[in-house]
C-alpha cells in the first residue's frame, strides 16, 4: 500500500525553484534512506511529503491521507532535525517528555494508564534510556537528547516513522544500534521508516531503498529514486 507520494512537483523559497520534477512514492513496510550533501533540500523534502510545506505545482499524497488495513488514519511520527536542541534549562524530565507522546494516540481527557507507562518504559529501554528517566533534559547529552526525541515519536506507535538526521550527535556504536533498532520497527512492527542520513554505508545492511537528491544542470535538486532514476538504488543486504 502506498503511505506516500509525489508526482512533478516543484518547490522554492524565493523566486527560483530548490526542487524540481520530485516523483517519489513511499510504500508500506519499507525502510528507506533519503540521502544528498549539505543544502540538498532533504529536509525541505521531507516537509513537502508530510504537509507542512505546499509545493507550487505538481501532486501531493500525504501519509495521513492514506487508511490502513482497518480503516484508520495513518499515524505518523515525525522528529525535525533540530528536535533536540534543547537548552540547560528546559525544566522537563525525560519521563514527562517521551511520555507526552503517548496522548497522540488519546481523547484530549484521557488518563496515563499502566499500558501508558509500559510502552514508555519498554521504548525507553531500546534507546539505551531508562536509567535517567527522572533526570532533566537539559542535563543531557545532545545525543542522549536525540534518543529521548526518537523514544517519544516511537510512543505514539507510528505507521510511519519520518526522521531528519535522527544520528546526529550518537557515537558509532549507539548509531548502529539505532538501526537495528529501526530494523525491527519495520520488519516486527510492520512500520514504514524514511530516514535522512549521512552515514549511508552505516544504513545500508538494513535499508530497502535509497532517494538521493541530485543537483540539476541548472542548479536546483532532482528526486532519484528506484523509479525515476535509475542507477542510484543500493539493494539491502
């Protein structure tokens, strides 16, 4: 089922377009990498897929669009790159703040239940996270900072998962596990995870698809995916 999808779409921020002629589509139960170097437009691509940009021209699915299997909308959890810039005195605790994702899925007068505080635990406990989870975040590392972040999208139980840089500031050894561990978000839980990355060779065992953003003779960037491009596809291993 397709969760995503982008057809001829152009987008810019001035008067000349950073995007253009983007065909994309995201499918159900895929773990993709979208990957390009600095100023490739990665995050303005990401805000184009979810909404929070309009494209100028072309077509747009956006995942909450797209039902499930039952019926429902798809839920989509979202970190922004900058997500876990927080200063030394945010007063949060770390509790308060992954768990805040679980009323995502609530009635705006909803209790935090014993399920609640299972879910937050066990997620905190896969990003390497339970033992501070009564310490305040700004105390936090800035990749202990990342982790909490990405505990608090995976809360709300995604369909989709959509990350901007989710590694940054995580030692090798912690980005590996952060893999694995959306390795099994995609293969056991079924989710679908879009991932910017620098680090694509570190991905690569575990991806399906990569959507790298190429810049045009002209100078704006092009979508090349499986589809529209082809020879920029590196399989799974």
């Amino acid at each position: 089922m397709e969760l995503a999808a982008m057809s001829n779409v152009v987008f810019g921020y001035s008067d000349f377009p950073c995007l253009e002629d983007v065909h994309l589509s995201i499918a159900q139960g895929e773990f993709v990498a979208i990957v390009g170097p600095n100023g490739a437009a990665k995050t303005t691509l990401l805000k184009l897929m979810l909404g929070l940009l309009k494209p100028w021209s072309g077509e747009v699915m956006y995942p909450v669009a797209a039902k499930q299997g039952d019926g429902t909308k798809t839920r989509v959890g979202y970190v922004p790159q900058q997500m876990a810039a927080f200063n030394s005195g945010f007063p949060s605790k770390v509790m308060e703040f992954v768990r805040s994702g679980r009323f995502v899925r609530k009635r705006w007068y909803s209790r935090w239940n014993v399920e609640d505080r299972q879910v937050v635990e066990q997620v905190l406990k896969q990003v390497g996270m339970w033992s501070f989870w009564d310490s305040r975040i700004g105390e936090l590392s800035g990749g202990q900072k990342q982790r909490i972040c990405i505990a608090r999208a995976l809360v709300q139980e995604p369909d989709l998962l959509v990350l901007d840089e989710p590694t940054t500031g995580m030692d090798k050894e912690s980005r590996l596990a952060f893999y694995e561990l959306m390795d099994e978000q995609v293969k056991m839980h079924k989710r679908t995870v879009v991932i910017v990355t620098h680090n694509l060779e570190e991905v690569l065992p575990k991806i399906d698809r990569v959507i790298e953003l190429k810049r045009k003779e002209g100078g704006d960037w092009k979508c090349c995916t499986t589809n529209s491009c082809s020879g920029h596809f590196w399989p799974g291993a």
